[in-house]
C-alpha cells in the first residue's frame, strides 16, 4: 500500500536542522524583498508563511531550495550550504524536497499518470504501476489516471501537483498557495494530505494568504505560523 511504503522513507536522522536561514536577505531589481531573515524547519515540523500579496513568500520557499540564491547571509539545506554545492549536489538536495508551485504547470500531452511519474522518469528511474496507482489512489485520481491535464479540474490538477511532489518521497514539502484555485472543501482535503504526510515525518511549509484555512489547520497539528512583514519574518501570535 502506498501510505505504508512511503512512511518508511523518513528524514535522515542526521539532520537536527532541515531548513536553515542565517540573516538571510535577497534583492529584487534594485530593492531588498527580504531582510535579516532567520529561520530554522526542523525534522517533522509544520510551518506556514502567509503575509500580504507582494511580500516575499515565493521568493522564501525558491530561496528553500536553490531556485534563488541569496544575495546575503547564508541559506543551509541538509546541513549543507546552498551556494557551496556542486550540480550534483543541487541535484541531490532536490530530490529530497518536493515543491507544489502556485501555477501547477503540467505536459498536456502526457496523461496525468506520467505527469505525476515525471520526477522519477527525468532521475533515470520508473515507477511501478503498483506505486504509482497507490499514489494515485491515495490523492483520489485513479480513476482518471488516462486523463490529460486539460480535462482536470482545478482541484484535480492540485491534488496531482501534490502527487507528483511527493513522488520521490522527499523529505520535506513546499507548497506554495496549493489551494489558492480551489473551493473550500477542496482545501481541506489537500489540507488532510498534506496533515497526513507530516505525521510520517515530513517537514511542510506552505505560503497560504488563508488564515481560515490557518486556523482549521491548527486545531489538527501542531503548526508555526510565520509571517513575512516589512521585508522581515517573525512569528505571529494569536492575532491570526
């Protein structure tokens, strides 16, 4: 079954740090869109970024993996410097992370089962039909795994980005506004999927502007809020 193969891929154990920002700062065509930013993603741990539209939270979770580089202070990923790894060694970081981008960009010509494959079939490595229909099953899309990305619906097309993230069973989850499309029982249930990946030990960031769906989120898991203000991060408090 899938739920039980993939839970069995876990962060290292190495790694008392997932994630980590040192006085980290990135400039934009002139001007600083981030200051000072600080920032530790422990194993296993539940975060979500929110502020206002503009305000850096695609720039932060690009900066998570090397997308971005910072322009200063230091970024550690696996306890290994961004900027000091080799292509291969950005390669590797990668793998172990999966990111759900905002615009949920697929091939349409390929049917939704190899575009949630993609990251295995690009690594040089296949998925078993088995996997891949567990997979499949568990985000609710088997029945239209023959199915091109034009023909999905926005929720569909979500729930196979969240597939096809997790696909190489990383260890940690960046989600950038993944229910931002989608009505609200579609959120709650990316919600319970991305809930359910943090307790087999993953570590999630998810940039969201929804603090409704903040707050449903919280009654379930244990999760930080982080809010970007002012260029800088900080911890919200009870005023959500």
């Amino acid at each position: 079954m899938f739920g039980q193969g993939f839970e069995g891929v876990q962060t290292t154990g190495r790694e008392s740090r997932v994630i980590d920002f040192q006085k980290v700062a990135y400039s934009y065509g002139g001007g600083e869109l981030l200051s000072e930013v600080s920032l530790t993603l422990a194993p296993g741990s539940f975060h979500f970024l929110t502020g206002p539209s503009g305000s850096g939270k695609t720039t932060l979770i690009k900066l998570c993996y090397g997308e971005l580089l910072a322009t200063a202070g230091r970024v550690n990923v696996f306890d290994a410097d961004v900027r000091s790894l080799s292509r291969d060694g950005v390669a590797a970081m990668r793998r172990r992370i999966g990111v759900v981008h905002q615009d949920c960009q697929f091939l349409d010509h390929l049917p939704l089962a190899e575009n949630v494959a993609l990251p295995l079939t690009v690594s040089g490595r296949e998925a078993s039909a088995a996997d891949l229909a567990d997979l499949l099953t568990w985000v609710g899309l088997k029945p239209l795994s023959a199915q091109r990305p034009p023909e999905l619906s926005g929720g569909e097309r979500q729930r196979a980005a969240l597939a096809r993230a997790v696909i190489m069973s990383p260890d940690v989850i960046l989600a950038d506004e993944p229910t931002g499309n989608v009505d609200w029982e579609m959120s709650q249930r990316l919600m319970q999927l991305l809930i359910e990946l943090n307790r087999m030990g993953k570590t999630i960031l998810i940039a969201t502007h929804d603090l409704n769906l903040i707050r449903s989120t919280k009654s379930q898991v244990p999760a930080r809020v982080l809010r970007i203000r002012n260029r800088r991060l900080q911890l919200a408090g009870s005023d959500l």
